[in-house]
C-alpha cells in the first residue's frame, strides 16, 4: 500500500492512486465508501463520481483551498457525501454549517452529523439566507454551493456578501441543465462566469465531463 | 431610544441602536434546552426575552423589537468566550453542532405532512400493481402446465387466481366454463405436493390483492381530509398521483396549472423544447374522466381547463381549507359542454 499526501492540496492524501482523506471517525463509512489502515490512521477513500470536488481534483484542478481548521457554508449539503471529506479535511477545530432544502436526505446527514461533531445542519432554504443567520456564527473561509437550482449563481452572491469573509474563497459546481436545458452548456458557463466575475477573481475552473456531466466546477476569491 | 432583543445560541442580548450591550442573559448549556428555546423565540418571546426587555425598559429604552443583529452576528465568537459560555472555539463549534442537530430533528418533524403519507400509499399502490402482475403471469404459465385451457377462459386474474385457491387440481374445478375442458385437458398431470405449492402461491397473490384494495381505501380516507377538493375534482387515484409528482401539497397547491397539466409528461415537454417533437397536451391528467370521454381535438384544451380547476383545488386545500368542490366541478361542466358545442 502506498500512501503519499497529495502534492498541492493539504489534506488530501493518495492511497494507491487514488483520492482519500484521514477519517475523523475511523472505523464508520458515510455512503459505503473504502476504508484503507495504515498505522493509527484511517483513510477514506474519495469517490470521484460520487462527490464533485474529487471529481474537479482528479480532473486537474490546480486551486482547492479547503483547509484545516476551516469554517465553511455548504450550500446543498444532502445527505454528507461530499461533507464528510470536508469535515475529515477540516477537522476538528474546523465547522462546516451545512444548508439543504430537503428533509428527507438530511434525516441521514444528522447521524453523521452527530458522530462527527462539525457540521451544523440546517433545515433551510439557501435562497434566503436571512433564515439562517442567527445560526452561522461570524464569517465563514469559504462557501461551496452545489444545489440544482436555476437561480445557482445569485444564491451564491447574496450568501457570499452575507456569510463569507473579505478574500475568502466561493466553490461552485454550477449544473448547466439546471439552468437552461435548451441552451448549450458553454454558453451557459459563459454567462455565469461574467456573473461571478463581478463578485469574485476567478482562479480556475475545470469541467468535470464524463464523471458528471454538464457541469462546471468552479474556484473563486471574493474581492472585497 | 431604540434597542433590540437578539436570540442566540449562546443567550439573549439586550442591544442599543450603537451596537453596546446593554443586558445579556445566559442560556443553560444544554444542547436540548437551547434548541428548544431557540424554537419556542421563533414564534413567541420565551421568559429570557421578556426579562431582557424589562431591564431595557428600566434603562429607559422605549422602542424594544425582537430581531437580528449583524453586530452580534459577527462578533459572536468573541463574545461567546468573553461571556464565559465557553472556554474555546472548538468547544463551542461542537455546541453549535449539537444545538443545530437538535433543532434540525424539531423542524424535520414538524416538516412532514399528513400529505408525505399519502405519496407513500401512492407509491406502495403502483409498486403493488406492477408485482401483483408479474406474480399473476407467471401463476398463469404455472399453473399452465396442468391446465392450459384455463388460461383463455379465465381472463381476469383475480378470478384466476381465486379457482386455483379455492379448487386446486383441475379435477376438483367446478365451473359452469371450465369443466368440460378437465378431462381431455392437453395439461400434465400434478401429485397432491405439486398442487399444494402452486395453490399456496395463488393464495398469497390473492393476499395482495386484498392488500391493495385495503391501500387504496386507506389512501382514499386520507385524501378527503388532507385534499378535499382536489380528489372531489380528480378522483382518489389521479389526486394522488399529482401530489406525488408534485412531491406534497404544498408544492402542488404553488405550482401553475400548466405545470400541472404537464406533470408526468416532463420527457416530452424537454423533448419540445430542445425542438424536437410537438409539444404535449396533457400528463398524468389524461387519466381523469373528462378527457377520457372527450374526442381526440378537444383534449388539449379540456386538459388545460381541468388543470386549472385542480391547481384552484389544491390551493384551497393547502391554505383556505374550505370545501367548494362542488361549484368548482359544476362550472368546470359547464366550460367542457361550452368546448364541445364549439
């Protein structure tokens, strides 16, 4: 077995080739992913085509800047799949707050959540972050948004300027067929990114064809 | 002089309009407890509210409301360990964790309705009906073997299915239909474990036929207190299938007739607007009784004016709560007559 920490991005370890995070729960498995020992820790294997970020990170992404210590706003956090590698890459002294619309998926987050200790769910609509601000406690690192929703891209301005620090990061993986069915993924792209633009600098986006298809994953820095 | 009462994890706040605090009074910290009063300050003041507002009201502050405060807000953290609520960060992180775990759990079950119910039975009905055909197929060809007349005779399954129960081999059949075919029936011959088996088999799929109709009684009852109107208008069957696509009332009682009228025909619908193929009339809605009888040229329009009698029904349902279905479907014959006479 070889394990070797990945070159760019902290946190993030290869176990033989592939993607994995050091688990905060050894022993437990979130969406039946592989569990690999080695020494005292755990590593948990990140499924890319299950969970975007991977996805992105195994397509080349050259900016995640998830790290240690972290508080996050997690946009469309369902039921954990994606969070629990972002609560292993946080850590302890890290929090992610986690928003979903839908009750049914996050009846299984919350077991997660209470094994794992931070993630915060909230029951709540991302379209109207006034809803939940008594409960995300300052400004957060970073903010990633994956719901499928046509509004994505001002969903994610309004909780940016409510939720995230001044030059803290925004994750997007914005879905073009959530947006325009009709209309050409590109195009899209296109047209969301200008959007971003006048919020954020862009520092890369990578498509994440064949893995999921039609979407666009996306890193930004909020600039001011 | 202006003041608010701001609700947080950590305790309530008495704050001047500048952002100085004025009175703060400590929650227990107990995960529980503190969901529960964060909820209860959704809708009413809890006791550490009004007892914040008293001592403002001593400071001579006149214009007291209840809201949020970006101040407090971000500044939280800091207070949290200031106040002595908590010793670290990382303590507090897991409080919030486990108050938030709390609340979630109250909202999630204050969330689900009775209509949730209604979308399971629905479900279970149509997941029924394609077993109960499988199984009744290949009791069909089974039982077949020993009496392949029987197969044609008998068309519908469940009397198929109840003479095998009740008779078992095809010499013990009586049936005014049936009994001329037993003797020179081109069928092999079955021992009394082979007839006992088979027989077994046709009781259970008798069983969830019973089983069925018990659900859609069931789902029937349910719909005539949760969405009076809408299976007054729909039938029990159609209205509930709308609220499943739908995916509850509530979302139902939001949506534009003409997503009503299209709901179940979303493939075709995406299929016209990428510009291939005509654009659909109608969806699960064809099944209701109005277009069924209606000639072929009128349907799309009836579907359109039965659509949006059931989106007016389901509003009612979901907020007024009154029951006006009888008017509704009145003038919805009304409007087909005026259709057709066209």
């Amino acid at each position: 077995m070889k394990i070797n920490p990945h070159k760019k991005f902290e946190g993030i370890f290869l176990v033989n080739g592939k993607l994995a995070t050091v688990s905060l729960r050894p022993g437990t498995t979130v969406y039946g992913e592989r569990l690999v020992k080695s020494g005292k820790k755990e590593y948990r294997i990140w499924d890319f085509y299950r969970s975007k970020p991977a996805t992105a990170i195994k397509k080349g992404l050259k900016e995640f800047p998830l790290k240690k210590g972290m508080s996050v706003l997690y946009l469309g956090i369902a039921s954990g799949t994606t969070a629990s590698h972002f609560s292993d890459i946080v850590g302890k002294d890290g929090l992610i707050y986690g928003v979903e619309i839908a009750e049914r998926v996050l009846r299984e987050l919350i077991i997660h959540a209470e094994r794992r200790g931070n993630i915060v769910p909230i029951l709540a609509d991302a379209r109207k972050p006034e809803s939940y601000e008594n409960i995300v406690f300052g400004k957060v690192d970073l903010i990633y948004e994956d719901v499928a929703s046509k509004d994505q891209i001002p969903i994610l301005i309004r909780n940016a300027e409510k939720f995230l620090k001044s030059r803290g990061y925004a994750l997007i993986a914005i879905k073009s067929q959530s947006i325009d069915v009709t209309k050409k993924p590109r195009e899209i792209y296109k047209k969301c990114l200008t959007e971003l633009e006048k919020h954020f600098d862009i520092l890369d986006k990578v498509e994440l064809d064949p893995f999921e298809k039609m979407h666009l994953f996306v890193v930004m820095k909020r600039r001011n | 002089m202006k003041a608010s009462i701001v609700t947080t994890v950590i305790g309530c706040f008495g704050v001047s309009e500048d952002n100085n605090i004025i009175a703060y009074i400590k929650f227990q910290k107990d995960p529980q407890i503190i969901a529960e009063k964060i909820q209860a300050s959704e809708t009413e003041k809890i006791p550490e509210e009004r007892e914040i507002e008293d001592k403002l009201k001593k400071k001579g502050f006149t214009e007291i409301k209840k809201t949020s405060n970006e101040f407090i807000r971000t500044n939280l953290r800091a207070l949290a360990i200031e106040k002595k609520f908590v010793k670290s960060q990382a303590e507090l992180n897991k409080l919030i964790s486990k108050v938030n775990i709390e609340l979630t759990k109250i909202k999630i079950k204050k969330a689900v309705g009775r209509d949730a119910l209604i979308m399971q039975v629905s479900g279970a009905i149509e997941e029924l009906d394609k077993s109960i055909n499988i199984l009744v197929e290949r009791l069909r060809e089974w039982y077949g073997l020993h009496f392949p007349e029987m197969d044609r005779i008998i068309e519908k399954h469940e009397k198929f299915a109840e003479i095998i129960e009740k008779f078992g081999s095809r010499e013990a059949i009586e049936h005014p239909e049936l009994s001329q075919f037993r003797e020179k029936s081109m069928g092999i011959d079955l021992n009394k474990a082979d007839v006992k088996i088979v027989q077994n088999f046709a009781k259970d799929v008798l069983e969830l036929y019973k089983l069925r109709e018990e659900l859609s009684k069931y789902s029937e009852d349910l719909l005539k207190k949760v969405a009076p109107n809408l299976e007054e208008l729909a039938g029990p069957m159609l209205a509930a299938k709308l609220i499943s696509l739908a995916g509850g009332l509530e979302k139902l009682a939001r949506m534009p007739s003409s997503t009503i009228q299209l709901l179940g025909a979303e493939k075709a619908l995406f299929r016209h607007l990428h510009g291939r193929g005509k654009s659909p009339k109608h969806g699960v809605i064809i099944v209701h009784q109005y277009i069924q009888k209606s000639p072929l040229e009128h349907r799309g329009k009836i579907a359109r004016l039965i659509s949006s009698k059931l989106s007016i029904a389901a509003k009612i349902d979901f907020y007024s709560k009154t029951n006006r279905a009888k008017e509704m479907k009145k003038e919805l014959e009304k409007k087909i007559r005026e259709i057709k006479s066209k």
